[in-house]
C-alpha cells in the first residue's frame, strides 16, 4: 500500500518518474484508471468534449483515420472455448483481432461453493471463499460503439454464467492499425 501513497497525479506526471519509471506497469495504469489524474495534458492526453479520453496524437491525424476503439478482456474456461468465441467474435466483424492468452491463473471469491463442504466439517469462519482456476485470457480489439453487440454475443457464447467483459479505451498508438481496426469490423 505505500507504493500507493507515491501514485499522486503530480508524481507520475513528472518528467523523473516518466524518466525512471518507479512503479511497475501493472501499478502505473492502477493508479490512471482507479484514482485519476489532474493534470492530464502532461503525459499527451486529455479529456475531448464528446470525443471521450484520447491521445493529442490521434488528433493530428485525419478525422477518417481512426474511430474510438477499445480493448475488451475475457477470460474463457479452456483453449477449445477460447478458440471458438474468438473465431465466432472475428466471424461476425465484432472485433478485428482476439488475441488468445493461454495459461492464466484467475484467483477470486464466487458464492463460497467450494468452502461449504469444509464448514460443515471444520465449523470454522476463519476460512475463505476463495478458488483458483486456470483459464485463457481473451484480448479483443474492436471499435468502442460495438460494446454492446459484442458484450451480448459473448453472453449468448459464452460457458459461463457470468463471463468477464471488461473495456478500455486505447488511447492511441499506430495510427494504420487503429484505421485497420475501424475497416475490419461492423460499423
């Protein structure tokens, strides 16, 4: 929790850190979507007026180079799942690209399901609920308006009765794949 204390907007917009780069990756991007930013326009990005969160680099580009686009995870039970979502989510010009991430370990809390047996037997509630399972991670590139339709395919699709779905928003990059993302999927 300390290395918390040090993710204050100034820290991490200060040319050291973006120099040195102290916190790890996973921790710097905690820290932008979970607590915020305020002073934004020093790393290159900022709030538009209905544009949303997006990079100035975007903005130099033509207005039909690129459309707001997202990065959707989804995590799947096993390989032979992950492989046809991702080809039923491609097939139908949901998504340009899935990437399938193979050899993930999910660790969370569900219903205690697993831990009722061991009450019954232990009477203890010192014990947690929690379950580990290997799963395969899906990481889908899509336009940010197909959300929706792609979130309701993967409910319809998908093994579990409450599959993950989580969106963000790509906030720039090669502006020639984000035109490739844009005329590969459904407008």
């Amino acid at each position: 929790m300390a290395g918390l204390a040090r993710c204050s907007s100034s820290f991490i917009s200060s040319p050291a850190f973006l120099r040195r780069r102290r916190l790890p990756p996973l921790l710097g991007a905690f820290c932008m979507l979970s607590l915020g930013f305020t002073n934004l326009n020093s790393l290159g990005l900022k709030f538009g007026s209905n544009k949303g969160f997006h990079s100035s680099a975007m903005e130099s580009s033509s207005s039909s180079v690129s459309v707001p686009s997202i990065v959707v995870y989804v995590t799947v039970p096993n390989t032979e799942s992950g492989k046809k979502l991702a080809a039923s989510i491609v097939k139908e010009k949901l998504a340009a690209c899935v990437n399938r991430v193979p050899g993930i370990e999910s660790v969370y809390e569900w219903k205690g399901e697993v831990m009722d047996l061991i009450f019954t037997h232990i009477k203890s509630t010192t014990l947690s609920y929690i379950q580990t399972d290997s799963e395969e991670l899906l990481i889908i590139k899509t336009r940010e308006s197909l959300l929706n339709p792609l979130t309701d395919h993967i409910k319809a699709n998908h093994e579990y009765d409450l599959p993950e779905v989580i969106a963000l928003p790509i906030l720039g990059g090669n502006l020639p794949y984000l035109e490739w993302i844009k005329n590969s999927t459904r407008d």
